[in-house]
C-alpha cells in the first residue's frame, strides 16, 4: 500500500482473442469455478468480454489459472481491467495494469468524489 494513496482493487477481469462461438454461459461456467461472478460483458464483434468477479482473490486465481486456457479451441488472453467505476478518463493515469489496481493521490479525492462509485 502506497502511502498517501487511495487504492483501488479491480475484480474486473479483460478476457481477449475469443472465438465466436463462446457464448455467455461458456464464460460463466468457466470462470464460475474459481468464485461468485458479478456480471460477464461479453462484447462478439471485439472477441472479448469483462468478467467481474465478487472478490479480488476469486479474480486473481481466475487470472492466474486460466492463463492459455484454450475456448472452442482458441487460447484466451487475461488482463486485469478497471472497475466501472474507475472507467472514468479522470482515472486512467493511476491504474497500473500488472497490479490491477489504480493508486490515487489522496489530494485528487475531494467531498464530490463517490468512494463507492470508485470500488465498482
């Protein structure tokens, strides 16, 4: 933890290069193996899809165990990816991607910014 920091965790998993057959439930199932899943964002045109998990951990075993695991025959690719709230372009130069987290300067945090908002 990074002092005079606030630190935002993602359990918000990039799931890349699927084939265009994985369907919801190919996703649900798969990574319904290492915990609660919040919502799956698959995106067909983009061959990609957002796995939100309930918790961090669940998220990172998730992301370390299914690394070239193979869908329909085509191996995936993971990344950590910011939570809905931390979507905003207001955020972007404090997310680190191998941490999967955004580190933000206490001063950027005024009484206007939602704490909650952040953490989804």
């Amino acid at each position: 933890m990074k002092e005079g920091y606030l630190t935002v965790c993602s359990t918000t998993l990039w799931v890349g290069h699927l084939s265009k057959l994985v369907q919801q439930d190919d996703l649900s199932d798969t990574f319904g193996t290492y915990g609660e899943i919040v919502s799956i964002d698959l995106i067909p045109p983009r061959g990609c899809a957002f796995v939100c998990m309930n918790r961090r951990m669940d998220a990172y075993r998730a992301l370390k165990n299914l690394h070239k695991f193979r869908l329909h025959g085509k191996q995936i690719t993971l990344a950590w990816a910011p939570g809905k709230g931390m979507k905003d372009k207001l955020w972007k130069d404090y997310w680190d991607l191998d941490l999967g987290c955004s580190y933000i300067p206490v001063d950027k945090v005024t009484t206007q910014v939602n704490i909650t908002d952040l953490e989804e």
